[in-house]
C-alpha cells in the first residue's frame, strides 16, 4: 500500500483496499454453519440436548470482567490516539517518501504480532494472564513518552514496533480473559461483543480529545496525556485476580 501510494497515487491505496475485500468474502462464503459447534463456540455448558446459559441479570454481576473492561478503555484511551498523531506529524514532515514511512509504521509492526502472537498464548500459560497484561500496560506507557520526544522517521519505526508488542498481548489476552471469566456461562460472544463496543468507544473519545488537546496545547503535552498506561496496571494489579483455569497452574 504505501509503494502504491508513493509511485502510483493515494487513490490506488483505496482501491487496493477494495480489492483485497473480494478474497475475504470468498473464504467467509466457503464457512459452513454445520460445522460450528455452538456450544463450545458461546463458551456453554451443555444440558440434555440443548446449552445451559447465565442469566443476563447474574452475567452483569461479573465485577471481575467489569475491572477488566475499565482497563481495556484506559488501554484504548491511550493507544487509538498515538498513531493517528504520529502519522499526522510525519505527513507534515518535509521527509521523503513519508507515505513509505507510514506504510512501515503498519507493516513492521504487524509483522512483530504474527511472530509473538502464539508464544503470548504459550506465556499465558506458563505465567499466568496477569503478568503478561501488567507488561503490556507498561509497554504503552513507555511507548507514548518515546514519541513526545522521537521526531526521527526511523526512531518512529522502532517505537511503533512496541506498540505492536502491546497490541499482540492485549489481543491474545483479551480473548483469553474473557473465556476464562465466561467459562460455563454461555455469554463469552456477548462479553466479546461488549467489550469490543467498549474499546471502540473509548478509541473514538481518546483520538477526538486527544485532538482537541493537542491542537490547543501542543503535540507534547498529548503525547504526555496518553502515557496511562500505569493507570490500566494498576486496576488490572488491584482488582483483577488472576484469571488462568487451576488445572493449567503448576
């Protein structure tokens, strides 16, 4: 996308876009319902020959997925601003070929989640949810103060590979978290469902007041205002207890 951009023009981006859908829907068409086992895939009990599902009332009583929730906002707040910021700066930069430049700022990092996405899931089990998400927190707080700082397109790039490095561990454990706090209750696509709502609300407040902030007091006072990544630690340390199923705890 980003040659694209630099040799062809921004409008072969889109319709590279467009394009690259028509193999998606293609594999989602070949998907044959028969084959899902709803059961496993809502996360239920099993009951006779039908599943067993929480009430809503007793689901919304989950205080531990709520901690959960509130620090995926604080994570969202944060995170969903920083690359629109960056990648605003840098295409008002005077350097060469920044389309190229923002091009690796997606690309490496996707390329560091396809590498560590599968030893999160093998941590996980080793360590525990917890540690792992206390990391990633941190992670993108380290990540927001090096940008307040870094104006080099190259330094950028090596800054926004740890965003991927959180990215990959909050992705991995969100899942995880969620199947462990649903287990037996049948609401783990509800709980994904919610929670996806959430990240998306608290993405679209964070990147517009950090907008605001940011045209009014300057790009270093906002990159300093999304380093609350701490914040997100500590409600996960204080009130979420690990969430690991016993039979994997050695």
């Amino acid at each position: 996308m980003g040659a694209l951009g630099a040799y062809l023009s921004n409008h072969a981006i889109f319709i590279a876009a467009a394009v690259l859908c028509i193999p998606a829907l293609i594999a989602l068409n070949e998907i044959r319902p028969k084959e899902i086992d709803y059961i496993r895939a809502r996360n239920a009990t099993q009951r006779d020959h039908t599943l067993d599902l929480q009430r809503l009332i007793d689901f919304m009583k989950n205080w531990r997925l709520v901690f959960f929730a509130g620090a995926l906002v604080l994570f969202h707040l944060c995170n969903a601003s920083l690359l629109p910021l960056v990648s605003e700066n840098l295409a008002h930069s005077k350097v060469a070929n920044s389309t190229l430049f923002m091009a690796g700022l997606i690309v490496v990092p996707q390329l560091v989640v396809a590498i560590l996405a599968p030893w999160i899931g093998y941590w996980s089990e080793l360590w525990g949810r917890k540690p792992l998400l206390l990391v990633a927190f941190a992670i993108e707080a380290g990540r927001a103060l090096l940008f307040a700082f870094v104006s080099d397109p190259v330094l950028m790039l090596v800054v926004q590979v740890l965003d991927r490095v959180t990215g990959a561990a909050v992705t991995v454990l969100t899942i995880l978290v969620t199947t462990d706090l649903t287990t037996g209750t049948g609401r783990f696509n509800l709980a994904q469902g919610v929670l996806g709502t959430i990240r998306g609300i608290a993405a679209a407040i964070g990147t517009g007041s950090v907008g605001f902030i940011v045209q009014h007091f300057g790009d270093f006072t906002g990159f300093l205002l999304m380093a609350i990544g701490p914040a997100a630690a500590a409600l996960i340390w204080a009130f979420l207890r690990e969430t690991k199923p016993e039979k994997y705890i050695d």
